[in-house]
C-alpha cells in the first residue's frame, strides 16, 4: 500500500456504512460518478429528516465523514 492510507479512510468507511445502516441509503448522491465523487472529496451529504435517530448517532456519523 501507498502512503497515503492511514486510519482516517477507515473510519471514512464506517461512517458511510452507519449512515446507510440508519438511513437506508448511501450519503453522497448525484447524478453522474464524477458528480458523486465531487461530493464526496467535499463531504457533501444531507442528513435525512424522515428519520429519527439519536443526537449521538448523529454526532458519530458526522464526526466520521
């Protein structure tokens, strides 16, 4: 592996994952790959207001992505 991983891909990673667990759907959405991919190097996502979960998990996903 490169340099250029470390932990913090990792928990980059976990974020995406709890925030599907809770939301059933992925955080960064567009219309293209390059659209998603832009939104994703700019941490560009919305939290879904239909769903309620706990200021924690909230707190946690956030934190992560």
């Amino acid at each position: 592996m490169g340099d250029s991983y470390d932990k913090t891909i990792d928990i980059w990673s976990l974020g995406c994952i709890v925030y599907q667990m809770f939301f059933g759907d992925t955080p960064f959405v567009g219309y293209s790959e390059e659209e998603i991919q832009e939104k994703m190097i700019k941490g560009d996502y919305k939290i879904h207001r239909n769903v309620t979960i706990s200021l924690a998990a909230l707190d946690f996903i956030n934190s992560c992505l």
